[in-house]
C-alpha cells in the first residue's frame, strides 16, 4: 500500500515538487529527475520490477531504471523533483482517480512507493500505428499520490458518461482508464494536407477526468528548432557582411 506524503509546489513556469517525508518513508521517480535531497534521504536505483520490466521502459523510450528515495534517518527530510520543460506539476491522487491512470510516457514525474509503473499499450490497431505521442502511455495504479508534468497550462475536462472530446495527440496527458481511448483519422483532403493538426488525433469517450496540456514538448521543440533555423541564416548574413563576403565588406574592403 502506498504512504499518503506530504508535499510542496514551487515555481510558475518551471515549477518543481519538494517532498516531505518521514522516517521510513520512500517515493520514487523517473531517473534523473532528481532535483535535491536532504540528509537521511538513501538513493537506490533498480529495475522496479526486474530485468523484463526495464527492458520494456528502455525499449520505448523510457529510462531503463527508477530510483526509490527513502528517508532512512530520524526527524523529517525533504527531496525535490524538477519539471524538464516549462509548464505545471498536477498532483493525482490516484485512490480518489480509482486507483490506476493512463499517461504520456514523458508526462510522469514522481509518485509515493508502492504505485505500480507499467508500460500500457493502446488496445486498438490504429491507436498502435498512428497514435504519434499518443501511443506509448504510463499505467500509474495504486492508492497513493503521484504527480505528473504537463507543458504550458493545464486544462482539467470531466467526461460524462458518453460524451466525446477530440484532442491533438500530442495535447494529451492523461486520464482515467474508463475513459474509451483510440486514434482517429482527420478526415478531408484539404484538413489533412493543410490543416496543420497532423493527419490523426485522439478520440476520448467518458466517462473520466481527462488532463490537457496546451503546449506540447513536440510542439515547443518544432518551434526551437525553427528558430535556431532562421536565426542560424540571420548569423550568416551578418558573418558574410562583417567578415567582408557581404556588401558591407566589399564597401569596407574598397571593393578588392
């Protein structure tokens, strides 16, 4: 059984959690996500599960350990996790989400010992196929809290019984197992080509609380990376102007 922790959310756009343990107490989380501990605070890093268990988190994508942090002196101690990109911690608590959640496999950063971490695949061909970030997601199940990361704003959607929400593929973090998961096609020759959306996006019927995100790491790093592209042009221009390739070296250089 999970421990219930106590715990702290600090920052705005990086924001990090600092856990509150006591003697005896462990949490655990992704390795390298790690951002201090304090005294009496013992690091183990394992395969939580065996050899097959970390072979199928290497296998896509996932770090191949997990590392348990566990208080093992007296009094209280504290460690603290970093989120990797600019957004928000959501907290879970897993017994009042039913026990168990689905979730991005980059979105998991920390949870109470005890909370089983699995790789779960979507049921569906399509969603296998086509799924892009959709495909691959964390099962979080037990009773305790755990907290996952979500780029940009969080935006928080309860599905009645029924009712569907249609979702970029990369936009989603997670959501309750009740929730029906699959991968749908856009749909429209004009949509797939130009809409700008990718050709696929996922189609969620309630009931459950799902989580959105509203900028995804795919989307933040096509943007860096097309910055850094035009930036990269600008740097030649100048370097071509200044080191006497451009106009302004030819003027400088009395045409030579």
């Amino acid at each position: 059984m999970a421990h219930e922790i106590d715990y702290q959310i600090l920052g705005d756009d990086l924001q990090a959690v600092v856990v509150e343990l006591d003697p005896g107490e462990a949490v655990q989380a992704e390795a390298g996500a790690m951002l201090y501990m304090e005294n009496g605070i013992e690091m183990n890093t394992g395969t939580d599960g065996g050899i097959f268990k970390g072979l199928k988190r290497a296998v896509t994508g996932e770090s191949f350990f997990i590392t348990t942090f566990k208080h093992g002196g007296a009094g209280k101690s504290h460690v603290a996790f970093a989120a990797p990109y600019p957004g928000r911690i959501i907290p879970l608590d897993m017994k009042a989400l039913g026990g168990s959640l689905l979730c991005q496999k980059d979105a998991f950063l920390c949870c109470a010992y005890g909370i089983d971490i699995t790789i779960a695949f979507t049921k569906r061909l399509g969603a296998g196929m086509f799924g892009g970030e959709g495909f691959i997601l964390q099962r979080l199940a037990g009773d305790g809290l755990a907290f996952a990361h979500a780029g940009g704003a969080i935006i928080v959607k309860d599905l009645a019984h029924g009712e569907q929400l249609r979702v970029d593929t990369g936009c989603l973090v997670a959501f309750q197992e009740s929730v029906d998961y699959d991968i749908k096609f856009v749909g429209g020759f004009k949509n797939a080509l130009f809409g700008g959306e990718g050709l696929f996006f996922a189609s969620l019927t309630g009931p459950g609380r799902v989580y959105l995100q509203t900028l995804p790491l795919s989307r933040l790093s096509d943007r860096i990376l097309s910055a850094r592209g035009g930036n990269r042009d600008e740097h030649r221009g100048v370097g071509g102007l200044v080191g006497g390739k451009g106009l302004l070296g030819d003027l400088l250089s009395g045409g030579k």
